[in-house]
C-alpha cells in the first residue's frame, strides 16, 4: 500500500547526507507541484483567451507536452524517500529486525541496478534529440510552435541520477541495519501497519482541517 | 525457446517479485526489461557475443518509455484531480457539503446517515482518493450522528462504505488512468462513471431510510430548518457544483452544440475555482506549499506505476501473450457473460491485497485484451457482439465494472482499507466494529455490481450520447 512512512534521524555522516539529499529532493518534487499549478494557470489562461478575447494561447498543447516530464519524473526520489511508491506489504509487513532489512536491501540493489540501465537508456534517448549544430540544439521539437523536446528528455536522467543516489543511500542504509541488528535503523522508510498507516492519513487530514478553521 | 515461454516465466518471476514486496512500478518495469533482454537474445541464438547487442536494444527500448509515454496531454488530467482534491481541504468543502446536505436530507429516516452520503458523493466530485474521504468524514459526521444517538458502528459502516464513492463520480483519477492504459476516450469514461456513482449513492441512502424505518434506533431523522437555512447552506459548497457540472460541459455539452472544451481544461478550471476558494478562506504559501508537495508526490507514484507497467507492456507485445491469453479466454467452452463474471471475482480476490492502481495497472495490460476478444473484438458492432454493445462501449463498461469491483474491496475484510482508516480515526471504535458496521453495504455493492452487469445501460446511455 503507498503511504507516509516515518524517517528517522541522527548525527551520523548517513543521516546527515541523508537529509542533505532529501533538501534536493524537496526541491525537484517543489518543482513538479509548480508546474501542476502552471498547467492549471494555463489552462485558465487558454480558455479565458480563446472565448473572451478570441485569442488562444499560442502552442498549449506544447507546454502541456514539455511540462508533463517535470510533473511526472522530478518527484519519483523523494516518493522512494518517504516510502510513498505502492507495492504489496502482506508478506513483508510480517517480517522484522535482520530479515526484514535483508529483504529491503535485496529490493532497493535490485531497483539501483534497475535504475542505471534506465539512465544509460533515457539518457541515450535524450541523445538521439540533442545537436550542438542544429538551432536551438535540437533535432526534434513539438508539433505546433516547435518547441525543443531535448530539455524534456533530459529530465527523466536527472531524476533517475537522483534516485540512483537516494537507493545507494538506502543500500548503505539498510547494510547498515543487518549489521548494527537496529529495531528502527535511520534514514530509511519504517513500515507502518495498516493501523498505522490509518492513523498517520487521519492525522495528517485532521491537521489540514485544524488550520482551515 | 518460444516467445510465449519467456512471456510466461518473465510475468511469473513479476508476481513473484510483486509478492515478496518489491515496489510494484520497479518490479514490472524490471520485468519488462529483463523480458525484452531474454527475447531479443533468444532471437539471437543465445550467441554470447551478441548478448550485450541484446542488451543495449533493449536499453535502448526501455529507455525511451518514461518521456515518450508521460507526454501526453489526457495524462495531465491526474495531476490536476489530485490537486483538486487536496486545495478541497483548505477551501473548506467538506464542511460546508455536510452542513448542506444535513439541512437538505435530514428529513428522511436516518436523515443523518442519509446526509452523510449524499456531502461524500459531493465531496468525491472534488477528491478522487476513497480513503481520504472516508479520513476526512469519520472526523465530522460519525461524532454528529453520535451525539444524536445513531448506532455507533451503523455509523462507523455508512461512512466507509460512501467513501468509495469518490473513484466513479468525477473526477476520477484512476479512471483516467484506466482510460489511457487500454487507450479509449478520457471524457466518455468520466462521464461514464457519473450515473453508476450516483446509482451506488442512491442504493445507499434506500438502504439506509430501510434500516431505519426497520430499526429506529439506528437513526432517527432531523428537523427543523427552515428555507431560509437550506438555501443560506448552499454557497459555501457552490465550488462542488462548478468543478462536477465544468467537468462535464466540457466533455459533453448537454444542450446541444460543442463541448465547451477538453476535460483538460475542464478539470484546471475546476482546480482553479477551488484554488480561489482555498485562498478566500485563508490558505496561503505554506498550505499552498504543503498542497503541493503532496500532489508531487502522488503524482510521481501513479506516473511511475505508469511507465513502468508500459515497459512491461512493450515486453508483453514482444512475447505475445495478451493475443495468446485472450485466444484462450474467448476459446473457453461456457457463456462469455460466465467468465466476465469469473474475472470480476479474480478482481475481488486481488483487490484484498492490493491497493487499485497497481492491481488495474499490473492486469489490464492482460486481461482488457481477453475481455474485448470475449465481445468480439475492439471493433465489434453492438449487433454481432457476445454482451450486445460495440467494441468502445465494452472497453467502457468494463472499466466502470472493475473499478466499482476495486472500490468494493476498500470495505472487504480482511483489509478493507476504508474500514482500517475509519477505525483509526475514531478511539471509541475497533475495526471489527467498522467491519460489522459496513456488512450491509457490502450487500449493498455486491447488488448493485450485479446491476451494473445485467443492465448495461446503466453506465453506457450517458457516454452514448457525447
């Protein structure tokens, strides 16, 4: 199940490169609520000109096409952080101490291998659209007001090397665990049961509530 | 070794990772690039020098699905409902539906608990997440209805049971993204769940007035406002109606003539209003802040889910296996109507362990292929088809069918998610309580499932006219 998951912290060098990367992290998902919030400015924008002032705004369906990498790639390492990508818990909710971090650790070296081919391969995609020569360095570009693809393109390895370094951390991280044998180890996502995971979404929606009063 | 084989073991050795509690969007997209590796080797003769030619196509294939497959313009609909529903929290909606809709149909028998469905099904116009709503409205309606004596776990029960209203009333995120996975129209699918949802709605609120005439202690009505009061209700809720009745214009224009746009643009207008709202009532940077992050990070689960199920999905068309599943889906000796319905169940089963997205995502690649083949074919017409509707209309109806069958599944035992939220918000509850509670609901939506499936026009008379 996805959900909020809790990340503990201490003085050590991993935490402290641990919330040094979560300061990025913040950042880059910051920057896709953003361009949620610009695509909805745009769209008021495009319908307001195209019926009050008769005047469309010129290559919408271009900016919505180059924004969407943004929305869509930059918050994937800060979701990993805080646990928030949804997977199946029936079986390893049920483990716990050593196990359970061996499990993790085999998860998270799996997915950092899974995540270098995807940088070779998206980076070479990015690749095959990028040209010192060409204007704008760009081989191809979007239908309507030719915009270059090649900034959108760049985004997916950008953020996948993020992520690279967010899973290399959680590798130390959960090797750090078996070793140590810690009941809560730092810097990575503890499970939360369903019950937990009920009281935290409660929680979290009560605290909205409160403030709006 | 045959392509199918590889198929084959490649989608076990995913469930096998998916099991053992590997993140769902990693583990197919590894499976779709292990799979394309094994493939394009076999092709190869298994010769060792051209295992890294191997490698590096499928790379390469691999590679270019995250931006290729997330530029798309229906796809900026999910971000845009997700936001929607988190600015719903701090313009105050929640509040102002249930006091409208308390003053509205608080004269019927269980006015209370009728009341509590009709501000959830409202409130599903603004958020597409169940669990949420059943969060936000443990927290105001199960402490009114106990102070007026309603029975404790009735209570606890209506409000989990109407909190999965909120994935068929649009918007609805997970439509769209049912919609963009088998590749039909966005717009007819979320006018397609507008009529099942206020048809769950309805079942409710009949069970509910049922019960309580049957049993009046379970809830008695309220009385007493006059007009003036209903009618002073009704502008703070107004941004509901504007975001349900936008949305739907600009898909379908119930007057004759264009829509007034796309749901694109239907939806960020929605957004908008909601937006303005949240800032009247006192939202700022922070909350604005918060908000968003919230969305980015929903966003990049569901956006990640996504592409990594379609590096899968190329795989799977490498290998064949959804033409070779739905071969044998449509070969099978008994009615078609026999083996939807098993299908459904399989859905229910796995719906118990898992959360919607991921199920619809990881199956559908396979199974929406068999379903259309069980019809006919994509291109069926209505009059040669095996369940009397075209090709779309199916795609339609049965994305409808299994999200419904995903929503039952939030109040099944023996982790319906709904029932564990409502519990843990509420002390004085346990989640045998809740579960106790929801049983006739359960009912309820097991019927109303059935419906759905022996009247199809149910959910298709609405989309058949856009």
């Amino acid at each position: 199940m996805a959900g909020n998951a809790a990340v503990l912290e201490d003085g050590s060098t991993l935490s402290r490169l641990d919330r040094g990367l979560e300061k990025i992290e913040i950042r880059l998902a910051l920057v896709s609520g953003l361009a949620v919030f610009g695509l909805m400015l745009l769209a008021v924008l495009s319908v307001g000109g195209r019926n009050l002032i008769n005047k469309p705004v010129p290559g919408y369906v271009d900016w919505i096409e180059l924004a969407m990498p943004l929305i869509a790639f930059m918050g994937v390492s800060y979701t990993q952080r805080l646990g928030g990508h949804i997977r199946m818990d029936i079986l390893i909710g049920k483990l716990k101490g050593r196990l359970l971090w061996t499990a993790e650790l085999i998860s998270v070296l799996v997915m950092l291998i899974l995540v270098f081919f995807l940088i070779w391969g998206s980076w070479a995609h990015f690749a095959r659209s990028f040209d010192w020569a060409a204007p704008l360095w760009s081989r191809d570009s979007t239908i309507d007001i030719r915009l270059p693809l090649w900034p959108a393109k760049l985004l997916a390895p950008i953020a996948f090397g993020v992520l690279a370094c967010r899973l290399a951390l959680q590798v130390w991280a959960y090797s750090r665990a078996i070793v140590t044998g810690a009941q809560n180890p730092i810097a990575v996502p503890l499970p939360l049961s369903a019950a937990e995971l009920a009281a935290e979404e409660a929680r979290h929606v009560s605290a909205l509530d409160e403030e709006t009063r | 070794m045959e392509a199918i084989d590889i198929g084959l073991i490649v989608s076990g050795g995913l469930l096998l990772f998916v099991f053992l509690g590997m993140r769902v969007a990693f583990a197919a997209a590894l499976a779709g690039f292990v799979g394309l590796t094994w493939i394009f080797w076999n092709k190869f003769g298994y010769d060792p020098s051209k295992f890294m030619k191997a490698l590096t196509i499928s790379v390469k294939t691999a590679g270019q699905i995250p931006h290729a497959k997330v530029s798309n313009q229906a796809l900026s609909l999910i971000p845009t409902f997700i936001l929607i529903g988190y600015l719903a929290y701090y313009a105050g909606l929640t509040k102002a539906l249930f006091e409208a809709a308390k003053r509205w149909a608080g004269w019927m028998p269980g006015g209370m608990a009728v009341a509590t469905v009709f501000a959830t099904a409202g409130f599903s116009a603004v958020s597409g997440a169940s669990v949420a709503t059943s969060a936000v409205f443990a927290r105001i309606a199960i402490p009114e209805m106990q102070a007026m004596g309603y029975n404790k776990r009735f209570a606890a029960g209506v409000v989990a049971a109407a909190g999965t209203l909120a994935s068929l009333i649009p918007p609805s995120a997970i439509l769209v993204i049912y919609a963009i996975i088998v590749e039909q129209d966005v717009g007819k699918l979320l006018l397609a769940g507008f009529v099942p949802g206020a048809f769950s709605a309805i079942v409710y609120v009949s069970l509910i007035v049922g019960m309580a005439m049957i049993w009046p202690s379970y809830g008695p009505k309220i009385t007493g406002y006059s007009w003036r009061e209903k009618f002073a209700s009704l502008p703070p809720a107004f941004p509901i109606f504007f975001v349900v009745g936008i949305i739907i214009f600009f898909i379908y224009n119930p007057f004759g003539g264009d829509p007034w746009g796309t749901p694109t643009e239907g939806g960020a207008l929605g957004a908008f209003v909601v937006f303005l709202m949240a800032m009247f009532k006192g939202m700022r940077w922070p909350q604005l802040k918060d908000a968003l992050l919230e969305t980015a990070k929903l966003s990049a689960m569901i956006f990640t889910i996504i592409w990594g199920v379609l590096i899968y999905v190329r795989f799977l068309g490498f290998a064949q296996l959804p033409s070779a599943f739905a071969d044998w889906i449509s070969g099978l000796e008994q009615s078609p109507m026999l083996t939807l319905v098993l299908i459904l169940l399989a859905y229910a089963v796995l719906g118990m362990f898992m959360d919607a997205i991921g199920m619809l995502l990881l199956t559908l690649p396979v199974v929406y292929p068999a379903v259309m083949a069980l019809n006919g074919g994509e291109m069926v017409s209505a009059a040669e088809s095996a369940f009397g509707m075209s090709g779309p209309m199916c795609a339609i109806w049965f994305g409808i069918l299994v999200v419904k069958m995903a929503e039952f599944c939030l109040i099944t035992p023996p982790i319906g998610l709904n029932c564990f939220v409502v519990a843990g918000v509420r002390d004085d509850l346990t989640v045998q309580d809740v579960f106790r509670g929801v049983m006739p609901f359960f009912f309820a939506d097991a019927a109303t499932i059935g419906l759905l499936l022996a009247f199809p026009w149910i959910v298709l008379w609405l989309p058949s006219l856009a």
